[in-house]
C-alpha cells in the first residue's frame, strides 16, 4: 500500500516521541516530534547516539531493561529522564513492541513515548507531601525534614541545586548550617545562571530564613518552579513552627487543613470525628453531612464481598492499610482513590483513633487506559493488534487442549484494496477498512477474535469447534460479505476477500506458526483466482 502522507504526518508531527530499532539493537529512524524533543539532528541520534540524552541516573537501568526486552523480544515498558533541548531533563513514558513480519520474523522494536513529566511530578509530590507529613507527625528531626526537601526540588527539577538558610539555631531548631548565604550565591554566580530565595515568613510575621535556589540558567526559575518552591518553603515555614510550638496539636491543625490530600479521622467505632478541606473538595460531603457517621456514604458498592473485612482484618494485625479503594461522592459518581489508612495508638497503647488519607487518581487512571489501548488495539479499526492477537492465540489453543476441541486460524487479504488506494485516495481506503472489518465483527461470535496485522491483511481466530468443518460456514458469510458493494462518501467500491485457514491441533503448529501456515494457504487462494478460502496442506508448507 503506498504511503499514507496523512498519517506519515501524524507519526511525524504528532505529541508520541517514536524510535525505530532493527534487530541489532541500533535505533535508526526517530520522528520529528523527538527529534524536536532533543534538539538534535538525525544522523545524531541513530545508532546509540541517543543514550547521551538520558539522565545519568537513569542511563544504566534504562538500557538494561532495552537489551533485556531485545533478548525477550518482549514488550516492555519503562520510565526515565531524557534531556530536553532546552536543558531540562523531562519524565518520559516508553513503551516498546517487538517487530514482526506477516511470515513471523523479527524485525527489531518500535518505541512510543509521552512526556508526562507532569503527571510525574505529581506523582512524586504527593508522595513526597505524604512521607513529609508522616515524618513530621512521627517526630523526625528538623534537620532531616529539610533534607528531604532539598532533596525532592533536586529529583523534581535537577537543574536546581536548593539549600535552607535559618536566623537561629536554638536547641528546638537543630540545624547544621551550610556555607554562608553570600558564599552559596557566590559559587551560584561562578557558575552561571541565576539565584532565587524565598522566605520562610510565619503566620504572625516572623522571619525564620529563607530557602535559597541556584538555578543553572541565566534565568529566574519559571512559573512552575516558583509555585512549588514557595510551596515548600511555606510546607518548611508549618514545620519549623511546630518545633518551636508548646504542643505538636498547633501545627498538626495547620498540616490537617492545608493537606492537598483528603483526611479522614475516626474512633475506634468508626464513627467520623474530624475531616479536613480536602475531604470536602474530593467527597463533595462537609463536615455537618458526615461528622458523627461512618465511612459507609463513601462506599461504592464496586467491590466484591469481604473487601471492606479484610481491611479491618490487617488493621487490626498490622496496624495500617494501603490500597485502590472506589468511592462514591455527594453527587453519586465513583471515582477510584488511592487510600492509606493507619491506626493510631493512645498513652496507654490501645487503639485510639483511625486516620485515613486518600487521593482521586482518575486521571491516573484515564493515563492507563490510553496507554492500554495505544499497545494492544490498531489505532484505525479498534481491532486487537499482533501483541493482543498473539496473547488471545495462545489462550485459545490451550483452551482446546483442555475441551478437546478445534479452533480455526485464518489470514484474511482483501483483493483489490491496493487498486482502491491508488484510484481514489488513502482517505477513502481507510473508511473501506473500518467498513470491511464492521461487516466481518457482525458476522462473528463475542467467543471469536478479529485482528489487523496491517494494511489490508487480518487474522481470524474461531474457537470452540466441534467438528473441523465447522469453519467453512463462517467463511463462506466473511467471502460473502467482502464481496458486497460498498457506498463510500458517495462512491460504490467492490472488493472481494482471500481467506487461507489452518486447523489446530490438526496443525500442531506454534502461535507463530498457525499465522504463517495461515498465510500459505491466503496465498493459496490467491493463485485459485481470489474470492475463496484455501485450508493449508501441511506438504505444501
């Protein structure tokens, strides 16, 4: 089929960075898009010439998982830093699918990637804000809270390098001062780009110090840097407070309420005692709907009997719960939610309290499912692709072993299709395949697959045979249906269909081999003058 410039411009132009590698492991094609990424030409990335845009922290495990998945021929999906042109190391989604020829031979691995450095980074700072409030309840000590938050800004963005300044060090504060600010600055300068520092101002006023940025060019840090940074200087302001507070209870009330997580507190009963603004934005329920109740106005009913008591179960042994829970909110929706839940403990050690924290990750989720079908579903037909394709072959032929049953594995090439794209246009070759395979999928049982390989070439799988021959009816309505004229944007368009068909476990061929025995006998029907089916003759293999 000749090439598709529309969708050529989609491959090249569109948001998915993709690699093209041969079965020597070089990538030898990148599309715009990447190359666009990186700021490099071409000739520049072929070969290994891309591993210079990884992260060196990432470099090693990157391309162990790389050759590890060559050897497997093995799908695989990873997630790393890749340098930006604009000097901006960026999270990277990759998700890679070995390539094979209709005959089965490997070819090598085609990569998709998505930047999802946003996804990312909220990923990682609701991981971080949870451990921070978890270190911080738990008494962990100044110095080491800070630590990690100048640890976070650097993994976040590692192209700033981060440092707390404080006014004093009285013994609640024990803080191990660095180089002077003036020095820190100094060597920031001597190096190129930028400082920034953002003060740590209390509630009241009052000036504790100040967390200070060098930021590696000559620039000040951008509006998505500004925001998180004065985020955890404000985090770092509610924790200093709370070493200096008379009691932990002044600031826990501040942590609670400015949580970008939901709280949830309960008594050893389970009836709600305290929830924070969070619950209300996730739950849609305030304080007055649900103080005095219990959690099951949350519930979604999506889970399956002994869900909810198994919970309780490691609670009760363990003394914490972390999880994917469904919840319903004011509004009746559901929504999946990741939950920690932990139990807390009294003077005397006795359970006192349950505090739950949980998150909406819908959009998480929604990321998921796109990815999902981005790997396994042909993006025009919405057809199981080879990867799905080899995975539903292998379930069924082990289901005929155990049924002691048939199933039939045909390769479908539509007859005159090329002649369609070249005298009309590639456009309407698309609508005559989304309308080839709607055609096919009536005629089919839920029991049965449908996949593209490709172009105008598909594979039928037919399960649940009682007798061999039970195929030919099938095929005979799929000869039938092809054969049909079709009216397309105002055009009438006839093809016909060349289907070759092997049986298992007459054939006692692999995955691979059905497919390619399947193939011979297409070509079969070909050379019989098209418009038939032909069942594959092992001695003419």
């Amino acid at each position: 089929m000749a090439k598709d410039s529309f969708y050529q411009e989609i491959i090249e132009q569109g948001i998915p960075l993709i690699w093209v590698a041969g079965p020597d492991k070089q990538r030898f094609y990148f599309n715009q898009s990447w190359l666009n990424f990186t700021g490099r030409k071409l000739e520049e990335e072929q070969g290994q010439g891309w591993i210079d845009s990884l992260h060196p922290e990432d470099s090693p495990t990157c391309l162990e998982d790389y050759y590890h998945a060559f050897d497997q021929r093995e799908a695989c999906s990873r997630v790393y830093r890749l340098l930006r042109q604009d000097g901006e190391y960026r999270w990277i989604q990759e998700d890679t699918s070995p390539r094979f020829t209709a005959s089965g031979d490997f070819q090598g691995y085609i990569g998709y990637c998505l930047d999802i450095t946003r996804h990312q980074r909220s990923q990682l700072k609701e991981l971080h804000r949870r451990q921070l409030l978890q270190a911080l309840t738990a008494g962990e000590e100044l110095h080491r809270l800070l630590q990690t938050q100048v640890h976070y800004l650097s993994q976040v963005y590692p192209h700033l390098e981060a440092r707390f300044s404080l006014y004093a060090n009285e013994p609640a504060l024990p803080w191990q001062p660095g180089p002077p600010l003036r020095l820190f600055f100094q060597a920031g300068r001597d190096q190129g780009g930028s400082c920034w520092s953002e003060p740590l101002i209390t509630t009241s006023g009052e000036a504790l110090g100040a967390l200070s940025v060098h930021c590696r060019s000559p620039k000040r840090p951008g509006e998505e840097e500004l925001k998180v940074i004065q985020d955890e200087a404000r985090f770092a302001t509610l924790m200093i407070e709370k070493k200096q507070a008379e009691t932990a209870m002044q600031l826990s009330a501040r942590v609670f309420a400015q949580a970008s997580e939901a709280i949830m507190i309960t008594d050893t009963r389970g009836r709600i005692i305290q929830i924070n603004q969070a619950f209300t934005d996730t739950t849609g329920f305030t304080a007055s709907e649900v103080l005095g109740k219990t959690p099951r106005c949350l519930k979604s009913e999506k889970h399956p009997p002994g869900f909810y008591q198994q919970i309780w179960a490691q609670l009760a042994s363990q003394g914490s719960w972390q999880g994917e829970i469904w919840k319903r909110r004011k509004d009746g929706s559901h929504y999946p939610s990741i939950c920690n839940i932990s139990r807390v403990r009294g003077d005397q050690k006795e359970p006192s309290h349950y505090v739950a924290l949980f998150s909406d990750i819908s959009l998480i989720k929604e990321h998921q499912r796109h990815l999902e079908i981005l790997a396994h579903y042909d993006a025009l037909t919405q057809l199981p692709n080879r990867t799905l394709l080899t995975d539903r072959l292998e379930l069924a032929r082990a289901q005929c072993q155990r049924r002691r049953e048939s199933l039939a594995v045909g390769f479908i090439d539509l007859d005159g299709f090329k002649a369609v794209n070249d005298s009309h246009s590639h456009a309407l070759g698309d609508q005559l395949l989304v309308a080839i395979t709607r055609r096919f999928s009536q005629l089919l049982r839920d029991s049965d697959t449908l996949a593209r390989l490709g172009g105008d070439e598909f594979i039928l799988i037919l399960t649940d045979l009682k007798q061999p021959q039970d195929y030919q009816r099938v095929l005979d309505r799929l000869l039938q249906a092809a054969a049909e004229p079709l009216n397309l944007n105002g055009q009438k368009v006839q093809i016909s269909a060349s289907i070759g068909v092997t049986l298992y476990p007459q054939d006692h061929g692999t995955t691979d081999e059905l497919i390619r025995h399947a193939d011979l006998a297409m070509y079969t029907a070909k050379q019989a003058g098209k418009n038939c089916y032909r069942l594959y003759q092992p001695e003419s293999g």
